[in-house]
C-alpha cells in the first residue's frame, strides 16, 4: 500500500486502483461519480466516457470551489444581519476553509485521474491537457 501511495503521490484517491492494474478505470469513474450530483449517474455520456466524467467532475469541483470562496468572503457582513451569533460565523468561516482545502485536494485527485485516463487511452502517445481551466 505505502508503495502505491508513494509511485502515486499524496493527491492520488485511496478509492481508486493503480492505473494499469485490473479494473483501475471502473474504480476511477466510481469516484468521479461519487463527486457529482446523484442525478448524473443516469447520464450516458457521462458513464460510457471516463475523460468525459473527470472533465465534468473537475467543473463541478470549481464551481463548488467558487461557491465556497463567495460565501468565505461574505461571511462576515452577511451572516450577521441573518441574525447569526458571532461564535456561529466564527465557526462557519472556518467549516468553509477545511472544506475550500477538501475541495482543492479532490480536484488535484480529479486532475490526477484525468492524466492517467488520458495516458491509457487511444492514441495515448500524445498526452492532451484538459481543457479544464487549472486551480492551484
């Protein structure tokens, strides 16, 4: 395990197998998968084409990230006039940074898995980048 882990690095999902090995594609699009709304699971497209599932998720995850900075930034003038007690924002605030880092890991993961899915497909030999735009 610690070897995986190692030739992987750090951001790669424990849910996932090695690429290369038996059945590391099925249990990368299980974890893409999981990243998205239930309601994307009937979508075809999305099932059939595992480049095509780490794309959407890799959007998803920005959006969220997006999401999760406004409400970072608005906390603190927003929450008050809701009637939100000083201690709750505090705690809010904070909730938002260890999910804004939960986020950016996954991405990094999605990233990861969309590299290796696209070094293991047809025409392998030029590696494309997605046209995903990068979070740092």
């Amino acid at each position: 395990m610690s070897q995986t882990l190692t030739t992987l690095g750090p951001d790669w999902p424990c849910q996932v197998k090695a690429p290369g090995t038996r059945d590391w594609e099925r249990t990368a699009a299980r974890w893409l998968r999981d990243l998205l709304p239930a309601r994307y699971a009937g979508y075809s497209p999305l099932t059939r084409h595992p480049v095509l599932l780490a794309r959407h998720a890799q959007l998803q995850l920005q959006h969220e990230m997006g999401a999760v900075r406004v409400a970072l930034r608005t906390a603190r003038a927003e929450l008050p006039t809701l009637g939100i007690a000083e201690s709750v924002i505090e705690n809010t605030i904070r909730m938002y940074a260890v999910e804004l880092d939960q986020l950016n890991r996954l991405a990094r993961g999605v990233r990861l898995i969309t590299d290796a899915l696209l070094a293991d497909g047809p025409g392998a030999a030029p590696r494309r980048r997605s046209p995903v735009q990068r979070v740092p």
